[in-house]
C-alpha cells in the first residue's frame, strides 16, 4: 500500500492511506475519474468489527444529498444507517458485497469498498485532516465503547 498515517486506537494502529480523502462519517474516498469510489476506513472496520450484512435503500444512478440515509449495516458490534459522504450521483455499488459484505472486514481499501458517486467531493478532508478530527472524536468514541461494555 502507499504511504500511510496511523491513528491508535488502544493497542490496534488504524491505517490511515494518503492516497485517498476522508469523509467525517469515517470512510475513504479515492477520485477514479469523475467519480469517488468510498469504503469504510480502517478506524470504522475495527469499530464494527465483523460486518455480516449490508442493505442499501435506494438505487444506483440516485441523486444524492450530503448526509442523506442510503442504507443500513449490521455487524458483531453494531446495527447503524449509513449517509452518503457527499452529494452527487451514486454510479455503482461494489456487486461483490452485496451477497457477501465479509470482503469489507478482510480488505476494506480495495475489494471491500461500498460505492460510487459523481460528485464534487466538497467537504472531504486530507488523510492529515482526518487524522485530525479522529483525535478530536477518540475520547467520545472510547467513552461510548466502555458504556456498551457495561
């Protein structure tokens, strides 16, 4: 893989690649094109941990706004709704997780990516940038950790 940055979350090193944007929802974004392929990064797979189902509501070639809900996720972790990262117009979904998302918890900057959209990008920050706002929200995550931990 390219260069990377890390950020600890306790004893595991998330992998933050430079090649790529950030999105605040916690996935990656690499321009392809018109386009902007996204996947889940490192910091949200370790996470969720074991993602085993994956519904998306609504269809490829949708008009999408930023933070709109384009689906759900299920993993040993968490049930949460998933939002579009930017807006645009989702091109294509990833067809090999749609039966089989596990490809998401074994390589989630390649094979594992979710989706694309044509789009402008605004709002997506630097590798550095997101690096950055993973240690503004860190103790809010942990403290939320620990509370589902008890």
């Amino acid at each position: 893989m390219s260069d990377s940055l890390v950020f600890m979350m306790g004893q595991y090193a998330a992998t933050i690649p430079t090649d790529r944007q950030y999105a605040r929802n916690h996935m990656w974004a690499q321009r392809r094109g018109h386009v902007y392929r996204f996947g889940f990064s490192a910091y949200a797979v370790r996470l969720l941990q074991d993602v085993y189902f994956l519904d998306w509501t609504i269809d490829a070639n949708s008009r999408l706004e930023t933070r709109q809900e384009i689906g759900s996720i299920e993993s040993k972790k968490a049930e949460a709704s998933l939002y579009a990262p930017i807006a645009g117009r989702l091109t294509e979904f990833n067809p090999e997780l749609l039966d089989d998302p596990s490809a998401i918890n074994v390589d989630t900057y390649s094979v594992g990516w979710l989706f694309e959209v044509e789009g402008d990008g605004e709002g997506l920050l630097s590798a550095g940038e997101y690096v950055e706002y993973l240690d503004e929200v860190w103790v809010a995550t942990q403290r939320t950790i620990k509370g589902q931990l008890s």
